[in-house]
C-alpha cells in the first residue's frame, strides 16, 4: 500500500487526526482516517495478592469504568516509556514501584489509532499521595483481589480493553503474580 498524501483535519493537544489518500496493491485508491497519539503505557500493580486500580469517567462511553493506572504524557519530552509508566502510577494512585517489569507492547485499536501501549507489572509498592492531572480530579483508587477482579470483570465493572489484554499478558508472562 502507497500513501498518495497525508491532510490533518484536526489537531489538539491529545491528538491528531489526518486523512491519508492510498493506493492499493493492484492500484485502486482509497482513503484511511487515522488518530495519531503519543506511545502510552499500563501499569498493573500487584501486591501480597491485591491489585490497585483506578475508576474515573469515560466521556466518550458516558461512564465510570475500573482500569489499571494507565496513559501518556503530551506535554513532555525526552522521557523514556519506564519513566511514563512509573510517572502514571504515582500521578494515579500514589504508588512507586521498587521493580517494574516490561510484559509486552500492544496496539490499542490498529484500524484507526496510531499508538502503542506498553504494559508494565509493579511490585514492591510503597504508598505516597496521589498526583493527579487536572483531568482526573475525579479519579477514585481501590485495592481488590484477583477474585473481586473477576468479579468486577463479571459484571461489567471492568470494560476496558487495555486492562482486559494486560490481565492477559500477566496470566501469560508472570502467572505467580495473577492469582
């Protein structure tokens, strides 16, 4: 596939959205939308058998939902994605993880959004305030155990795709620390 050309059709300080003009392999044209935003990452904190999330309001889903500390830093440069993940665990929760532990680098929704999200566990967890951005002012924190997860994940408390496909890589990579 050939990019003819590349038009943004909206910008802001979170995103990018542009419009690609393409040719395809047996030379039919066609156009793809595309959200370009910066790499962000997950953090799943796991301590004597809890696991720390946060809730907060989805605008574009009109609700609140239950997800691992997760996103990205617009505003800042030269950061590394260990920095970014152990920037959105304190900012989110107050936590600061003694040993932070790279699981994978997943795409979040490929047909349209241009962004990675890299997926850490955190364990030896000390408890410091939460920093968060002004956005999140209404971001709320809880503990739970891996069978409230399950829970929460049963009835719908937990929707997001992220954290749905961290639990995976965990369950895959460090199975000692999923329950």
């Amino acid at each position: 596939m050939q990019t003819l050309s590349s038009r943004t059709v909206y910008q802001n300080r979170w995103m990018t959205v542009r419009e690609d003009a393409i040719r395809r392999a047996d030379g039919s044209e066609g156009i793809y939308g595309v959200v370009d935003k910066p790499d962000s990452a997950m953090v799943i904190p796991v301590e004597n058998g809890r696991v720390h999330m946060v809730q907060q309001y989805r605008y574009a889903a009109g609700d609140r939902f239950w997800e691992f500390p997760q996103g990205t830093w617009e505003q800042v440069a030269n950061y590394t994605i260990e920095d970014l993940a152990r920037g959105e665990l304190r900012e989110e929760t107050g936590l600061i993880a003694h040993e932070l532990i790279f699981l994978a680098r997943i795409h979040i929704a490929y047909g349209f959004l241009a962004q990675s999200m890299h997926v850490f566990v955190a364990t030896g967890l000390t408890q410091l305030d939460a920093q968060p951005e002004h956005e999140e002012q209404d971001i709320v924190r809880g503990s739970y155990t891996w069978s409230e997860f399950h829970q929460m994940v049963a009835s719908g408390q937990i929707a997001d795709a992220q954290t749905l496909a961290a639990l995976s890589l965990l369950r895959l990579k460090r199975p000692d620390l999923a329950g």
